[in-house]
C-alpha cells in the first residue's frame, strides 16, 4: 500500500476520534445548583437535565410555565414611584398599599373624600385597595419574576432572564425609581392610620419568590451582572434588618395566626438568603413552639383561620407558610414536617385535615366566601413530598390549579387562590 492511503485511513481514523472525543458546540452545558431559600436547588437542576432529555410529562408542565413567561414579556417593568400620591410622609419611594377589608361607611364629599370613618367587612375586598397604591404592581413584580427566571433556567431563553432583571433592577435598585427597603406604610386605613404591621403580609405572602428568583439570576443569567446581584443582597440585607428591628416587624412577628407564620418565614429567607444562617435556623426552630404548638389544634385544624369568613383560603393559606418555612429548615438541618407537638400537633396533621376537601370527597364544613379546591393542590404536593402516604395518595384526586399545575417545575407552595371577592 502507498503511503498516500496510509495517509488518507490515518487522517480518517483521527476525524472519527475526534469527532467522539469533542462535545458538539450547541450541546447544553451542565445547569450550575441555584441556592435557593425555598426551592430545593438540587432538585431544580435534576428537573432541568430530564428536560434536557426530552421527559414528556415535564415537556408539557414546560409548555404551561413558559405560557405564563411570554405573558410578562410584554409587560412592565413597574416601579413603586408612579403612584397618583405618594405614601404618608411624602416619600414616593415609600411602598403603600390599602387594607383590603376596610370600606368608607359614610358618602364621599368635599369635606370628607374618603367617606371616613372606615369600617372592617372581613374577607370582602375592597376595590379602592386596586387603585392608587402599589400592591397590585408589587404583585406584578413577584409573579413575573419568578415566572421569567425559571422559564430562563429550563430553557436558556435569554428575553426571559433579561426582563426578569430589568423588573428587579427598576423596583428595587435604580436610584430614581427603587423601593425604599421598609413597609412603613404597609394596608394604611383612611383617617385612621398612616400604615400597620400587618401590611407586612403585602410582602411576606410571596416575596420568597423573588428571593428565589435571584438566587436562580445568580447562576449566570444575561443581563444579570455582579453589580446587581451585590446591589440586591445589600437591599435584602436593609429588609432584612428592618423585618427584624423595626416596631412593626416586632408586632408582626409576635401575630398568632396566618401573619406570624408568614413573617417567620419571610424573616428566615432573608436570612439564609444573606448569609445569616444562624438567625435562619433559630427562626425555623421557634416555630416549632411558637407556631405548630399554638396555632395547630390535635385534630390538625387551624382554629384562628377556621374563625375566618374565607376558612378555607386562610387554613390552606397559612400551609403555604409552613411548608415554604420547612423547605427552608432543610437547607439549615431542621426537619420541620418531623415535629409533633405535645399534643400531637404536626404539619402533616394540617394537611391531612384539608384532604377530604382537596380531594372532593367531602364538602369543606366550615364558612368559605368563595371556595376553591384547588387551592391546597401545592401544601398536599408538599405534603406528599415529605412523606405523607395520606397525601400522596390524594395527588392524583387534585383539582389542576388555573394555568396549570406546575409543582414538578416549582416545588414550593403558592397561593392558588385569589384573595379577592
């Protein structure tokens, strides 16, 4: 044989080694582990890799997520200084919102434009708390976010982590347009108070979202950059301190029902989220004693929520903050879905009391304004993930919440259920 064809066979054999030994150029790169508060980072990236390989199931919850993520596209972003009236005290950089169950009782005129005094009708939303404050743009800014950097992270789309940052840069850090890190005035009451502790809810109820959708960002977003993300630490970090030592913080946090839940576990977030996982620890701890034992009745029932005129919003409501409050104990070695009280008090308890409900296999026996069964489809996921065979063998039995159940995408309880009407 000539050394040409040796040539020629040495060159072809070189060609197919290096055609095994390189990855092709549009391959995807191994998804980095978000450190995420609630959201179970490693289980985020496990998600991601089985869609990478074409798993069908999560192909379709993808299609609903993504849905969801070209709706924002298009919107926003929105920034807490555009309001008609600046918050009492005349900073337009302090966020406001209106109590929501509180109506004018008198006619509005010009010597009294409110119609004050206000007076309270329990789980009937007000529609003035719509319009001229920042709650309902807040919202926004939670809900797209979180949307956004997940559909970023499965997908690699790089609008989608974009429009995630350009929402959190103008809310919370560009100087002529950022949130002052307080909630001061927080469900202020017309002719009657300036703002209340319990607007904190306005934050806590979501607001772990967008811890989570930072910590996802983090991991290498376009259009998210170093600066930014030692900017948003430094704004929770102000939040963070301001949750804990201010006196509405305090009130807050000393509330016996669905708000002191909520503020544990907003409190523990941020804590983890900027590095204090002491106090994160502590936090979720504490509950066991301050939250599980008191508000948790034997049978699993959630007396001070069952009281409410919304009971079942409110009892699946609060499982929302305990759960999301036990995915954060995980990542802090505390296993709160193991604790039982001294009377027997547990979270699988609370679950499993919601199930004949949730289920459809009983009608819910207590007072409920507008009931929504699928609203406690998240807490029995949660519940089921932890453990609960009651639980898992209710998932199937679950109404799909509006747009979709998305728990293997995001396996961290929301709110399904709207709080108006």
């Amino acid at each position: 044989m000539s050394a040409r064809p040796r040539l020629g066979i040495l060159l072809a054999v070189v060609a197919t080694l290096t055609t095994v030994a390189v990855p092709s150029a549009t391959a995807h790169a191994a998804p980095q582990v978000p450190k995420t508060a609630v959201l179970d980072g490693s289980r985020l990236q496990q998600t991601r890799i089985r869609l990478d390989h074409g798993d069908p199931q999560l192909g379709r919850a993808l299609k609903d997520l993504t849905a969801r993520a070209d709706n924002w596209l298009d919107q926003g972003p929105w920034t807490v200084v555009d309001k008609p009236k600046p918050a009492p005290g005349g900073d337009v950089h302090d966020y406001l919102s209106q109590a929501p169950y509180w109506w004018p009782s008198q006619p509005k005129t010009a010597d009294n434009p409110w119609g004050c005094p206000y007076v309270q009708h329990d789980g009937q939303r007000n529609p003035e708390v719509d319009t001229g404050t920042d709650r309902q743009d807040v919202e926004k800014v939670f809900d797209s976010t979180y949307d956004l950097s997940l559909a970023w992270y499965y997908t690699g789309k790089k609008q989608y982590a974009e429009k995630a940052a350009a929402v959190l840069r103008t809310w919370f850090l560009a100087p002529d347009a950022r949130m002052n890190p307080n909630l001061n005035h927080g469900q202020f009451i017309p002719c009657k108070y300036d703002g209340r502790a319990i607007g904190i809810i306005d934050f806590s109820q979501s607001y772990t979202s967008v811890l989570d959708a930072i910590a996802i960002l983090d991991t290498g977003a376009p259009g998210w950059s170093k600066g930014d993300r030692t900017a948003m630490r430094a704004w929770n970090t102000d939040f963070r301190d301001w949750l804990a030592n201010s006196d509405f913080g305090k009130e807050e946090g000393a509330a016996k029902n669905n708000h002191g839940t909520f503020y544990d576990m907003q409190l523990a977030a941020l804590a983890y989220a900027t590095g204090d996982r002491d106090l994160a620890r502590r936090t979720v701890l504490d509950a066991r004693s301050l939250r599980i034992d008191p508000q948790i009745a034997a049978d699993g029932s959630q007396p001070q929520e069952l009281a409410r005129t919304r009971s079942w919003h409110y009892s699946t409501f609060d499982l929302v903050a305990y759960t999301r409050l036990a995915a954060i104990g995980r990542h802090v070695g505390v296993n709160l879905w193991s604790y039982e009280g001294p009377d027997g008090q547990s979270l699988f308890k609370a679950v499993d009391y919601l199930l004949p409900a949730a289920t459809g296999a009983e009608p819910w026996a207590h007072p409920e304004l507008e009931f929504h069964r699928f609203a406690a489809s998240d807490i029995v996921h949660a519940a089921a993930d932890a453990g609960d065979r009651a639980a898992q063998a209710a998932v199937p039995k679950l109404e799909t919440p509006p747009g979709g159940d998305l728990w293997a995408l995001r396996p961290a309880a929301e709110q399904l259920d709207s709080i108006a009407g």
